[in-house]
C-alpha cells in the first residue's frame, strides 16, 4: 500500500522520525528495542529502514505470533530467563524504547501456559524501573482491525494519529506555572455531575510532553496533549462521572461513576470488575488536564486519554513527587475520562488562595 500512496509514505516517515528524534532522542549507534506487534508489516519494516539511518543496534521484541506461542507452550520459562540477560546486557548499554500501540491485532498467545508466562513476568520488573528514568516512547500505528473498528479507512486513522500527535496545547506553557503556584488540590467540575477535589502532594510538579531526567529530554507518550501530577493518595473527595466509555480488556463500560472520600472509592456505578482486580485501584494515580474535549471514541488509551480531562485509578508516577508515601503504587493504571467541551478548573493553593485555571472549557489564567 506504500508504494502506491507515496504522499502518505511520507507523512508516515516523517512522523516516524519525529518519534526517533524527539520521542526518544536517538543518537549514532543506541541501542533500541522496538516492543511490536507482528501485524503491521510494512509499517514496521519503514520504521526499522529509519532507524538503519542512525546504525543503531535495533532488537525486535513481538508480543504476538505461532513462535511466541511455541515458546509459551513449550518452554516459557527459558524464553523468561533469555529476555532477563538480554535485557541486564541492554541496559549496560543504556538501551532506549519504541513500544509500538496497535489495537484490536490478534492475542498475545493462545496458550493454556499464558497465565504462568505472565505471572513469570515478575523476573522482568527492573526493566520497568530502568526506565522510569530512561528514554522510552509509546506511539501508535494503526492496523485495518482497528480502522474497521472505528468505521473509518486506515488512511483516515494514520491522520487522526497524526494531529494529534503534531497539535500543540496552551499546556505546555501552564505546566511550570502550575508547578509554580504550590497547590494544595484541583477541584474540577462538569456539566454531567462531577464536582471533585483532587490533593496534590506539597511541591509537586507538573508533567507534560516532554520529560527531562537528567538533562535527557525524550517523549514518553506520542501523543500527548495533557499535563498531569500524581494525587495525594489520600486526598480526593467527590463524584466523578464519566464523558466517555472506558474500552479496557475487550469490554466496554459506558456511564460509570465513582465516589470518592479520603481518597478512596466508597462507591461506585459500572466499574465493579475493574476495583475487584487490586485493592489499590480503589485510589487514584494521576489527575490530567486535557483543554480540548473529543467524545470520539478510539478504542485505545493513548488517544482517549488526550481527549478529555482524566483521573487514572491506580499506579502513580514517582516523577515530579517529593514525598512518594503520599501517592499510590499499583501493577494497573486505567485512565478514566470526565472532562467535557466547558468542564470548569480551579486551583487551591497552600495558602488557601482560590484561582481559576479553567472557565468553562477556556484557560482563563495567566502564563508565564
């Protein structure tokens, strides 16, 4: 399809580039691993061609496929351990990460080994570590499932991908001023009935687009049209009600709500299954402002998240936190989108001065 529509080729390269060169920031010879699904051949093969521009190192990791479910039937602990000293030699080599998203491909295994292979998985725990402050990019690329899925052409879903991922936000400015303003909560309300107050941990800060750790700038999710923090894990009182279905595990939960009191979800309507899978998802992980509000549903986190404000029920991230016993810590995290086309923001700062952000769906304060 690419030698035939080579206008579209070339947006595809282009964009590919903006991830090797702001996603993870490649350089001559890294070492990258490119974390994929089998099922998006030639956009794979246009991604490794760039990559060969940089005479980098490149090690393919496919999560599907007849020989990964070989291995898992077979002999999954071996392939475990292989992937353990792989990944100890990689990270001597300061490795970075392309994990490609690509929905509705087809399962990982089918295996009656999967459940013991995943639960294996633990032996894989410091690679996640390693990059809490390493260069690592989740992006999407689309497949034919997905956009018959969406009931668009694929054409239509690479530009949808695409605007996304090149649109910049107000809220790349208001990050540092946030971050500025030594606030105590966020309180968000919509139209649809969420009235919520969110804790912020003292001295928090901002995240955004782009991450520094360490002097090294890179894009860890592409795209990304929000700036988040992590919540006192203690601090979150109120209703949130959802504006758009949540698509998690192939099952789609529409009209959810949740309350919160002392951090905690005391009750709640659609989301019995997802609290039932850890206790800790009964407290949130991350609150994320997003100012453009789209109810188009894409089946996939790493659009919907940027299409609405959202709280992620679960894990947190330990960046941009002093103190990390205020924020919770969970094997999930799953985004639940509430914002709305004129949700209203405003900020409560240690001082307990009261400021506008958000005035129904425009930035109503001042940047730096």
């Amino acid at each position: 399809m690419l030698e035939e529509d080579l206008e579209l080729k070339k947006k595809i390269t282009n964009y590919f580039d903006y991830i090797l060169e702001l996603g993870i920031d490649v350089k001559q010879n890294d070492y990258v691993e490119i974390v994929t699904t089998s099922y998006i051949g030639e956009y794979l093969d246009l991604l490794i061609e760039r990559l060969k521009k940089y005479d980098c190192n490149i090690y393919i990791t496919f999560i599907d496929g007849s020989d990964l479910e070989n291995i898992i039937n077979n002999d999954y602990n071996s392939y475990i351990d292989e992937k353990v000293s792989m990944y100890h030699m990689l990270i001597s080599k300061k490795f970075k990460r392309l994990t490609v998203i690509s929905p509705f491909v087809m399962p990982i295994a089918r295996t009656d080994n999967a459940l013991n292979y995943l639960k294996q998985n633990y032996k894989m725990l410091f690679v996640r570590n390693y990059f809490l402050k390493n260069p690592h990019t989740i992006f999407p690329i689309p497949n034919v499932y997905w956009a018959h899925k969406l009931q668009i052409s694929i054409e239509q879903l690479w530009e949808q991908i695409f605007d996304y991922s090149y649109r910049t936000s107000e809220l790349e400015s208001l990050r540092d001023t946030l971050s500025n303003m030594n606030i105590k909560a966020l309180h968000f309300t919509t139209n649809l009935g969420t009235d919520l107050f969110v804790g912020i941990p003292e001295e928090s800060k901002f995240l955004g687009k782009k991450w520094n750790i360490d002097g090294i700038e890179f894009l860890p999710n592409i795209p990304c049209l929000e700036i988040f923090i992590s919540p006192d894990k203690f601090q979150v009182d109120g209703i949130l009600v959802s504006s758009k279905p949540l698509f998690y595990a192939n099952t789609l939960i529409s009209n959810y709500k949740l309350s919160f009191k002392n951090g905690k979800v005391i009750s709640n309507e659609g989301l019995d299954e997802i609290l039932a899978l850890d206790s800790d998802l009964s407290y949130a992980g991350e609150i994320a402002i997003v100012l453009d509000f789209n109810p188009f549903l894409f089946y996939s986190t790493i659009m919907d998240e940027n299409s609405g404000c959202h709280l992620a029920l679960g894990n947190a991230y330990d960046e941009g936190v002093v103190d990390i016993t205020r924020i919770n810590h969970s094997k999930y995290h799953i985004d639940l989108v509430f914002g709305t086309s004129d949700f209203n923001l405003e900020a409560i700062t240690y001082s307990n001065e009261v400021i506008s952000i958000v005035k129904d769906g425009i930035l109503t304060l001042k940047t730096d």
